[in-house]
C-alpha cells in the first residue's frame, strides 16, 4: 500500500514538473469560463426559483402558516423582535401606505401576516425549525 501511495505521489510530482505550464493554462482557461458562465447561471438559478415561488410558494406558505401552531407564531414574532424589526419585517420607524405592506391597493388583495413574513424571510423556516410547530 506504502509503495502504490508513494509510486502515486512521484508520478504526480513528475507529471507536475514536466507538464505544469500546460496545467496551469487548463486551469486559468476553466476558471475563465467558469467566470463567463457564473452570472449566467446565478440568473437562471434565481429565475427558476422565482418562478417556482409563483406557481407553488404562495400556496406552500399559506398552508404551513394554516397549520402553524400559535407557539410556532410565538417564535417568528420573537425573532423580529431579536433583530429589531416591526411586526411586518421592516425597521421599526417605516411608515406604509395604506398602513399596511400586506395590502396591494392596486390588485385589492391582502396576505396574512405570517405568510408574508415567510415569503420575505425563507430562512426563518429553517432557522426556527418551524416544522416542529406545526398542527397537522
């Protein structure tokens, strides 16, 4: 075993001697392309996960916030208050109009609280392990 690790390490020192310019080139050309590729990728990422928000999210949200325990409601009201924030997310001097972030004026439509507390902060779900405290 000693010997098939050591013939491993000598080849590669070999190889690296013989051949490290043309390495170095194959690398910094992957690393080129990889940074091309990069913000494209990010943006088709992000895309995807808006869309699938819009088709599936809202929907998500609203069902896990209807099976949320009033401890699990506990628990995201204590963690705005953790990091400072109003009972809608924000920094507690913002001011709305219409009073309330929760309702689009211009479609007429209102979403609870806690969904929309979900929606603006994904993390909270997992940070808070919201799953414990649900009722179903």
């Amino acid at each position: 075993m000693i010997k098939v690790l050591t013939f491993i390490i000598i080849m590669g020192a070999v190889v690296m001697f013989f051949w490290h310019d043309e390495i170095g080139v194959w690398i910094e050309k992957g690393r080129e392309q990889a940074e091309e590729k990069a913000p494209g990728l990010i943006q088709a990422g992000l895309n995807q996960s808006m869309a699938w928000w819009e088709q599936y999210g809202e929907a998500w949200a609203d069902k896990l916030v209807a099976d949320l325990t009033s401890q699990g409601k506990e628990k995201i009201d204590e963690w705005l208050e953790e990091r400072h924030l109003n009972q809608y997310g924000d920094s507690t001097d913002t001011m709305y109009s219409g009073g309330t972030p929760l309702f689009n004026e211009s479609t007429g439509q209102s979403i609870e609280r806690y969904s929309y507390l979900l929606e603006k902060f994904p993390e909270m779900i997992e940070d808070l392990n919201l799953e414990q405290y649900l009722s179903n």
